[in-house]
C-alpha cells in the first residue's frame, strides 16, 4: 500500500502557492509539512484529500493488493482546523453521523463510538451537547471521528490545535497505532507532534511566477 504524489502544483486565485511537490508514503509511513503561514501546508493537504483540484500533477493511491483503482479521497481522512460537528447533537449522535456516512473500506472495521471515545480520554460526556464542550474537548471528539470508521490515509491540518501537553501525547499515541496497521498520515503543524521516524517537508511557497519559472 502507499500514496504517490507527482509534480503537484496549486494557486490560490491567480497565485501560484507551490509547484513540483513529490513524495511517496508507503504502508506505516509519515509526513510531517512544516513551513511559515502562507507555504501552502493546507493547500497540499486539501489537495491530497480531494478537496481543491491541482493546478498540476496527479495523487494516486495503491492498496495492498497494487491496485489503484480508488481515488485517494475515498480512502482518506481529512482533518483540518474546523471539527466538523454539529454543536446541537450530542457527542455521540455526530460520531454516529461520521461512521454511518463514511462506513469502512478495503475490508477493514474500526472501534465502537464508546472504544472511540475511551480512546481520546472522554467516555463519561459522550451524551452532552457537542456545543456545550471546551475547545479541547471538542478537538479530541473530532479526532475520535477518524476511529470510528476506517480510512487508510490521515490527513491532518494542525490536529493538535486547542490541546494541552498530554493531549498531544495521546494523540501522537494514536496516530502511531494507526501506522503500526500499516496507516498512512500527513500531517502539517507549528509545533513538534512526538512522530517516531516521520519524514519532512519544509514548505516554503513558490515566488517565481512573474520569473517566467511557471509556464
């Protein structure tokens, strides 16, 4: 299994954010994007998850059996800055929603909205209103959404965001169970996520468009 990106490039409006961005992840493997407000860390990752069509380049994912017929939005989980849950349902009715929706794939199933919720450290307050939740709280529930159904691929924008030191080391603890499966994750971030081996990519824009470097 692995994720291939070739020579991708993407604008935001008429811009040119990044160009010729390529790597391959293999099964249990991580990337880390690093880079300054503005470097383009979102947009690759929305990119890889399907959301923004590439200015350039291809995204292709190969299972385990090498066949590459899915799209890698399909076998992918994005999380980004917003959660992504509806603060009049409970905690448990939107982790509901998410594993009913999205279902698993490639044959695989993943843990009970009560595992999930043990998982980050909150079962006791799976019945309150998602609204009523600290910031922190509602960032590990939204991480809890990407246990509830199976998705080979993490993609994750700043998925400590709101959290305090411990939190963090739950999380990098889950992130490293999902590649010890054999998981794939991209993550961007400001601040060190406690990955054991996970390969780099400093992102650092793209300026040469008025150079005549993008034709």
């Amino acid at each position: 299994m692995h994720l291939d990106a070739s020579n991708l490039a993407a604008r935001r409006g008429e811009d040119l954010i990044f160009a010729d961005v390529s790597f391959r992840l293999d099964a249990g493997e991580a990337l880390v994007l690093t880079g300054k407000n503005g470097s383009g860390k979102s947009t690759l990752l929305r990119v890889l998850a399907g959301l923004l069509r590439p200015e350039r380049g291809t995204v292709e994912f190969t299972d385990s059996r090498g066949e590459t017929e899915r799209n890698p939005r399909e076998v992918s989980h994005y999380l980004g800055h917003r959660n992504a849950m509806k603060s009049e349902l409970t905690v448990s009715e939107n982790l509901a929603f998410w594993q009913n929706f999205l279902g698993d794939v490639l044959g695989a199933s993943e843990l009970s909205i009560e595992d999930a919720a043990e998982a980050v450290g909150l079962s006791d307050i799976t019945h309150l209103p998602f609204g009523y939740l600290s910031a922190g709280q509602q960032r590990r529930f939204a991480f809890a959404k990407l246990l509830v159904a199976y998705r080979p691929v993490w993609i994750l924008d700043e998925p400590t965001a709101a959290l305090d030191a411990s939190a963090d080391r739950l999380f990098a603890g889950l992130i490293d169970a999902h590649r010890r499966k054999g998981g794939i994750v991209v993550a961007a971030t400001h601040q060190p996520l406690g990955l054991q081996s996970a390969r780099a990519l400093k992102m650092t824009g793209f300026a040469g468009v008025d150079r005549g470097v993008w034709g």
